[in-house]
C-alpha cells in the first residue's frame, strides 16, 4: 500500500540517521543478508543489562519487541507499508518530514502490536523472548519491495513481565536499513544504536497504534518509558 508524500530522496533519508545516540540498557547483535526477492533475512539479538544505561538492577523473564518500519520509494516518493492495515496507522502530516511514514510493524489481523505476538498471547518462531541471562531475538525477511526502494526499521526490546520492577520500560532502540537498487540488487544491510529522534518517532507510531485500537478491535499498548 502507498502513501503519497513530499520526495525526500537518498540524500536527506542519511541526514536524519544522524542526531545524539540513545543508550542502550544492554546490547544489540545484528546480522543481515540480502536474498534474491528484494530483500533482506536478518536477525536482532539484546541482551539485557540495566547498568549499562545506568539503570538499578531489574529482573525481568520477558523481554520481546516492538518494531516500526518506514519503507520509501525513492523513484516517486511515496511510502509504502505491506498492507492496508499498516499504512492506515503510518505517521502523516508530521512537520518534522523525518517522522513520516513510520508503523507498527504488524502482520494485518493481528491483535497485540508485539512483533512476533500471535492472537492468542504466544509468541511465534519469529520471535524469542528474552531476559536477564538470555537474549531476546528477533528474526525478520523483508521482501518484495520494488526497485529503487528504501527499509528502515526500527526494533525496540521492552519488558513485559507483570512481576518485574520494570515492566513496560523501553530498554533500547536499534536502527538498521536496506536499500534495494535500481536493477534490484540489495545492498549490504546497515545497523546502528538507534538516535534521539528514533525514540521519538517510535512514541508517535505506537500512539497511531493505540488510537485505532479500540475500533480495529486490537490490545493496546500499555504507558510505556524508557529505562532508566
């Protein structure tokens, strides 16, 4: 699905990577290989440690994801998202221009915004929970997009286990991208510690998830915050 918005072109999309780095309560693994439909197979791993952010130390058994992703069309500038569901819920009219066109990341028909949270509360192969001594992994295969076209996503551990001190705390932001170019080759995939401005963006984008919920008959997000 498209969305039709002002052309930013390749140039400014690397200027808004740029901007102060958030810090992490622990550390990120990402590994990524392009495959042959347009693509990306890749995997991100945290691995939870509260004094690394500065936090008091917190158990937590659960610790998942919540990610957003912006996808642009870099030969007509549009956005694009993989289905109606999640363009609908894309962040528009922004008048920060690198705040548009970001979503919940979410297979349509899904109830819960947690990657990987099939309907019924489990989780699916995608994803492998985490905690204080194993780290939560996500995996993902992006595909399909056309040529000339711009992923950007943005994955977000949190923790959800009801008996830890710090549950619904946001405990990092890892930024990664590809590009698909022109003759429809995929790049090598980028990452980085999300910036400021990711965790901003993130806020606006589950906002849009938790306003539609109640009519899309979706959970909403509980009051999340960022460890420490």
């Amino acid at each position: 699905m498209r969305s039709k918005l002002p052309l930013l072109g390749a140039t400014v999309l690397l200027a808004i990577g740029c901007g102060p780095a958030t810090v992490p309560c622990g550390s990120f693994t990402f590994t990524g290989t392009p495959h042959s439909d347009h693509g990306i197979t890749n995997t991100v791993s945290f691995s939870f440690d509260p004094a690394a952010c500065g936090a008091r130390a917190c158990n937590c058994n659960t610790i998942c994801y919540i990610q957003i992703v912006r996808i642009y069309d870099m030969q007509d500038g549009t956005y694009l998202q993989p289905h109606s569901e999640q363009t609908n819920r894309m962040v528009t009219g922004n008048p920060t221009p690198a705040f548009n066109g970001w979503a919940v990341d979410r297979l349509a028909g899904r109830t819960w915004g947690y990657y990987g949270r099939n309907n019924d509360g489990t989780f699916a192969s995608t994803l492998t929970t985490g905690g204080n001594t194993s780290p939560a992994i996500l995996r993902d295969r992006p595909s399909g997009w056309p040529e000339g076209s711009w992923f950007d996503a943005v994955s977000v551990p949190v923790c959800i286990d009801s008996d830890s001190g710090c549950v619904n705390r946001l405990l990092g932001y890892e930024y990664w991208l590809f590009v698909v170019g022109n003759d429809g080759t995929v790049g090598t995939p980028f990452s980085e510690i999300g910036r400021d401005w990711h965790a901003d963006v993130f806020d606006l984008a589950v906002n849009l998830w938790n306003t539609q919920a109640a009519s899309l008959g979706r959970n909403s997000f509980p009051a999340l915050s960022r460890l420490p």
